[in-house]
C-alpha cells in the first residue's frame, strides 16, 4: 500500500503546472525543429524559428510559454491500493495546487477562472475550481495528467440559433 502525503501531492500539483509553464515537450521541439529543416516557406521558416526562440526564452528564463492559461484540467488514475494521508478531498487538494501555481509571484499567469453558482460568476483570483477528471484503477499508484489550456474557448458567451428565413441574404 502506498501512502501519499497531501504536502507532497499539493506540491507535485504547483510543481507540474511551473515545469509545464516554462517547457515544452521534447517531442514538440523535435518535430518543430524537423519541420523548421524541411519547410521551403521563408515566411513558414520565421514563423517555425521564432516558436523556437521563444521557447528556448522561456526554459532558459523560467517565464510562461503563454500567460494565457486559465483553465487547469486534471486528470487521476487513482491506485485502489493508494492510501490518503490527507485532512482534505482530493479535489480540494488539485485546488490547493492550483491556487499555488497560480500565486507564485516569480511566473504571472493569467487568472480568469471562475466559480460558478447559479447565474453568478465570480473570478477566484487563483483559477481555482481546476476541472478534475478521476478514475479508480487497479494498483497502488496515483497517475496525474494535467494540462493548463487557455480560457478563450471557456468564457461567457452566448449561443443563438436563427432560421433560414431571419436572413436578409
């Protein structure tokens, strides 16, 4: 049996969102680079060059690849055999992360996520609630996939459906 700490698991939480704040993957570079190498285009090639930079600026600086990251998702594989030494749910805890990540004064993210009761949204200031996906499996380990996506898609907005015949084309 595995026993996690909820310090540790808050922290990993606040830890991961930093490391994928400052770095891409390594597959991605690899595969922008050997784009960046075939690709014929100059205006392409400045385009695949200047990701690159700034990619490289941000690893070596320790500054956001985007700030606009407002939408943390979660997703646990949790270990049937795992045991919680935790005052806290583990959402509560994925949040703690968050509101840490998001507060850390040495990398600014954007915060815009909002808490959602009834009509009323209110920004947390921290981008907590983070959106936390769980699945119960076999084992005696905690699997965390987490992703920190822009908002643009999550904002408020509204939808209409209108008839052919509300046209005037």
């Amino acid at each position: 049996m595995t026993i996690i700490r909820q310090d540790d698991f808050i922290q990993s939480i606040a830890d991961s969102l930093q490391f994928i704040s400052y770095y891409h993957p390594l597959d991605f570079i690899q595969a922008l680079n050997d784009a960046y190498q075939k690709e014929q285009s100059s205006a392409a090639k400045d385009a695949m060059a200047q990701i690159l930079i700034n990619s490289r600026m941000c690893a070596e600086g320790h500054r956001p690849i985007c700030q606009d990251t407002g939408i943390v998702t979660v997703f646990l594989k949790i270990g049937m055999d795992v045991q919680w030494a935790a005052d806290i749910s583990v959402t509560e805890m994925v949040n703690e992360g968050v509101r840490r990540a998001y507060s850390y004064p040495g990398n600014i993210f954007a915060c815009f996520d909002t808490e959602r009761s009834g009509r009323k949204r209110i920004n947390t200031q921290d981008n907590t609630p983070a959106v936390v996906h769980m699945e119960v499996v076999t084992g005696d380990t905690v699997e965390v996939d987490i992703a920190a996506k822009g908002g643009g898609s999550e904002a408020k907005a509204k939808f209409v459906m209108l008839n052919p015949s509300d046209s005037n084309c």
